[in-house]
C-alpha cells in the first residue's frame, strides 16, 4: 500500500492574521469528486505553523492528488497556490500467462488502476538471456496484453516487466530509484512439449477378397 509526505512553506501562512489552522487533503485522481481529509497523521485540522504531513494508507498504482489549504475563519480557505499536486506508488501485478510450443502471451489486468502502458522482455530460465523484446505495449480497455513467438517447445521462460503512469503531467515508471527500483517478474512457466507430426492424407481403398 502507499503513503506520501505531503510538505509545505509556511511563512506566508504564519505572518497572515486571517490565518488560522491547516487542513490536508486528498482524492482519487480518476474519480474526482470531494476530497478527504481523514487519517492523516498528524490529523487534521494542523497549526498555522504546521510544514508537513504524511497521508493515510492509500491504494498502489493509482494517482492520487493532494491540496493543502488554509483555514481562514466564516468557513472561507484558500489552497496552495501550485495546484493539486499528485503521488503514484508502484506495485508489482501478478500477470495471467499462457503458452503454446512457441508462443507465450502475458496479460496484465490494470482494471480501476492509472497504469498507462507497460515493457515487457522475455528471458530464458536456464540462463536469464534475453529471449524477446523489450517491447512497449499501450493500454487497450482494462488490460496491456503482449505475445512473444517464435519460442522453443518444452523450455522454460519468465516475464520481466516495467509498467508506467502519468503523474504531474509526467509519465513516471516502476522501476525508477525512487519506485521499485527494479523491474517485476513473472513466474517461470515452460512451453508446451512438440506435438508428434502427423502422417498426411490418408486414402482409404477396397481390397476385393
């Protein structure tokens, strides 16, 4: 799960008379609607000399946007002058995975996430070497879905992957330093065994006894 610092200047809050105290607030991007002020720590509503504050527990892989506003007394606030400011924590998803004697398809299922797109390179089990890709692969509906062919039948692979979003304006992706710092992976996972060939168009005749 993901929590944020959320900080601040404070200087012109404080010399403010009209100030009064200092509430921290968040929504879910994507859904807009009324803001929450619930389960920060410290709990709101802060001292007018107040410069930091961390979220409560929010979900991974959803962008989530933040405001700090001033209390100004007869109901009135004002925010912070540089808009709603956003935070993303990436997670790792566990991907569907299918395969054929040559083929290997990864399904990631990003339904209700902000996950834009994703990377995905296949590598070999026995040695980690580079099997196909890196291939970008853009969202489409509720799931990023990529097919490796030309794969070897009875021999193991695995997926590893990076998936990205957009933050502040930016697109942001999972393995970055300050993220995962590392790609996901996938589950080692064997393609199917070589089907025996088949013998081709039999005839059938009569024999006169």
């Amino acid at each position: 799960m993901a929590q944020f610092n959320i900080n601040w200047f404070n200087t012109a809050i404080i010399l403010n008379p009209s100030s009064e105290e200092v509430r921290v607030l968040h929504r879910q991007k994507s859904v807009g609607g009324d803001y929450s002020y619930i389960g920060y720590t410290p709990a709101n509503d802060l001292p007018k000399t107040a410069s930091t504050s961390q979220s409560p527990i929010l979900a991974n892989n959803i962008v989530w946007e933040f405001r700090v506003e001033t209390q100004c007394g007869e109901g009135l606030t004002t925010p912070n002058d540089n808009g709603n400011q956003e935070g993303l924590k990436f997670a790792c998803l566990t991907p569907s995975i299918s395969e054929t004697e040559t083929t290997a398809t990864i399904v990631l299922n990003v339904t209700g996430l902000d996950i834009t797109s994703g990377t995905f390179t296949l590598r070999k089990v026995s040695d980690d070497s580079v099997v196909s890709g890196p291939t970008t692969v853009a969202r489409v509906g509720i799931a990023i879905t990529h097919t490796a062919t030309g794969l070897i039948a009875a021999t193991g692979y695995y997926w590893d992957y990076v998936v990205y979003a957009i933050v502040n304006g930016s697109q942001i992706q999972s393995n970055s330093i300050n993220q995962l710092n590392s790609s996901c992976f996938s589950i080692d996972f064997t393609t199917d065994l070589l089907l025996c060939a088949p013998c081709t168009a039999i005839t059938i005749s009569v024999i006169e006894t």
